[in-house]
C-alpha cells in the first residue's frame, strides 16, 4: 500500500537498529515509541522475539504500541521500569534494549535491565552529554553497545522486504494519518 511505501526510510533505520543484535527467542525492549520505535516494536515481533515490551511517557503512543503486538507496556514516569521488567521476565532480565528516545534515563533504565551481556542498540540521539556508570551498567556486565546511523544498504531494503512480504510484519497499526498531497504544508 502507499501508506507503507511512503515509510520505508524511517522503517529502515528500525530493522538496522533491530537486526544489530539477536531478536529470535530473544526478551527485546524498545524504548521510546515514536514512529521508528513503533515499527521496531513490529519488526522484533515479526523476527521472533520472545517478548517485546514498549516504553514511552507518553498513554497515546503506549497505545499504539499495544496495537503493534508489544506484549507490555511501561510508562516509566509512572512506574519503575527496571522493576516492571524484572517482573514481566521472571527475573530474566533482557537480551535486548532498542533505544529510540534518546533519553539518558531511558538509555540508563535500558542498560540496568540488560542479563549479563546483553545488547543495547542506540538509534535514538541524547541533546546533550549525560553521565553513565559505565562500570556497574556496561563494563561489569559484558554488556555489547550499538551506535545506529540510517541503514545499510542494501540488506536493510532485502530484509524489510522479507518481513513485509512475509505478512508478519504489519505497520498499518502505526500509521495514524493519511492525507492527500495538498495537505503537505499541514
């Protein structure tokens, strides 16, 4: 459909942010559910994962995630996500955080909820330099950190094409406006 074709950019850099690390039989958390944190939300979901759980302040776009076949929810400025994880995996923890938001309090709740060598996959971009404790959140865990810019061409077109092809895949959930061409300004 149009609607898709009009979103393959930005779906790009959810797949390449997604297939940086394992999803299949994987615990995945996308945090931040802006359009490109949506369509990541779909994409860990249509490779496998065991879990996908969504994090966003924001009850509109938690909804849209939900709709987007995340198995949880969290609004982190409404409960404690690292607890709330602890508790949706069993103690488990994540094998995967895909960052979206680029907010230093997620990016750290991410690290903090990672298994021991976990993967955190950095899409989304912080305003400004933050503090991390790198020793108990990356270095002592084994953790293995991403830093994600666009997509790679052309595996990134191949694959978006399999899983759209699939039917697994299904981003139609995420597209909340369509409008005519002489609305652009709007």
């Amino acid at each position: 459909p149009i609607e898709v074709q009009g979103i393959m950019e930005p779906l790009g850099n959810a797949v390449h942010t997604a297939y940086a690390g394992d999803l299949s039989a994987c615990r995945i958390a996308v945090t931040g559910c802006g359009p490109i944190g949506l369509f990541a939300v779909g994409v860990a979901r249509a490779a496998g994962a065991a879990q996908v759980i969504a994090s966003d302040v924001s009850p509109y776009r938690l909804d849209l995630a939900k709709k987007m076949n995340a198995d949880a929810v969290i609004d982190p400025s409404r409960e404690d996500f690292v607890e709330r994880v602890r508790e949706l995996t069993e103690g488990r923890m994540l094998d995967g955080v895909l960052e979206m938001s680029g907010n230093p309090v997620a990016i750290r709740n991410g690290l903090d909820a990672l298994r021991m060598g976990g993967r955190l996959s950095l899409l989304g971009l912080p305003r400004e330099p933050f503090d991390l404790d790198w020793n108990r959140l990356v270095i002592f865990k084994g953790v293995t950190i991403h830093g994600i810019i666009g997509r790679r061409m052309y595996q990134t077109w191949y694959q978006m094409d399999g899983l759209l092809r699939s039917g697994r895949l299904d981003l139609r959930p995420a597209i909340t406006h369509v409008m005519p061409m002489e609305q652009v300004d709007e």
